[in-house]
C-alpha cells in the first residue's frame, strides 16, 4: 500500500478544514460587524460575544490544522521493519468478536478516515496519543493489546502490519 497516498489525502482533509474554519471565522467577523444596527448590538451584547467566541474557536482550529499540515510536510512513512511505529498501516482483531479494523498510525489527524488504493477499504487514522495508537506502539504482529474503550478493557490482536 501507498503510504505516500494515505499521508496526501490526510493532508487534503486537514487543507479542507483548515479552509472550512478560516471561512467560517470570517462568516463569524462579518456578521458581527455588519449583521446588526447599532443599537441592536447593543441590545444584543450576549450574541455579539457568542459570534466573537466562535470566530476565535474558528481561527484555533485553523492553526491546528495548518500545524498539522506542517507536521506531514515533514512525515515521512516508511516499511515497518520491526516493530511497530508510527507510519505503520494495523490491522487489528477483537479477540472476543472477531471485529476487526485497519488504521494508519500517523503523527497527526485523529479520527480522519482514509481509502485504501483504487478505494479499497477505509482506514482510520490513529494517533501515538489515542488509547489504541499507545497500545500497539513497539508491538509485533500476534501480540495483544488491551485497549479501554467507552469505558470497558477490549483485547485487540495484532492480525497484521505494513
């Protein structure tokens, strides 16, 4: 598999959102500038402050995505030679009801969902941060992780590493 495919794609979501939230500030600034009269901003401090508190949430996520950009410019996934690191494509298996899943351990973009090449399977992107990603970190193949999700401990096997 393409990792330098999974990384372009990541990097096309985090452009998207970072375009998405920029717009979204300005959206925010306009209609607080021009949304109202004088007096009705006044009258309206409360949803003045909330367009204003929205603007600011917007231009954060912006940076974040623009740093994780900056981040992949540098990320540079090869094959998994040993253990597992970050760069690595995972698949692992429930040991209780065989569900299983695929994820690409980046440095960045938690959550983000990726295709396969030639849309083959989706992949979701797991950072060293999560729960899962600190648990298969340095594993191998066949070793079981213990994983707390939604408050319980699941037991994933490692089925498989690219």
């Amino acid at each position: 598999m393409d990792k330098q495919d999974l990384v372009a794609q990541l990097r096309r979501q985090l452009e998207a959102s970072a375009r998405a939230a920029l717009q979204a500030r300005d959206a925010a600034a306009i209609e607080a500038r021009e949304g109202a009269t004088p007096d009705e901003k006044r009258e309206d401090a409360r949803a003045a402050h909330q367009l204003q508190t929205f603007g600011g949430a917007q231009q954060k996520r912006a940076q974040q995505a623009l740093a994780e950009i900056d981040a992949l410019t540098r990320f540079r996934p090869g094959p998994v030679t040993s253990s597992i690191a970050v760069g690595a494509i995972v698949e692992i298996e429930d040991e209780e009801t065989g569900e299983g899943r695929t994820f690409f351990l980046a440095p960045v973009g938690a959550g983000m969902t990726l295709t396969g090449p030639g849309g083959d399977g989706i992949l979701s992107v797991v950072t060293p941060q999560s729960p899962i990603g600190r648990a298969v970190l340095g594993r191998y193949v066949d070793d079981v992780v213990d994983v707390m999700v939604d408050g319980q401990t699941r037991e994933w096997r490692i089925s498989f590493v690219s």
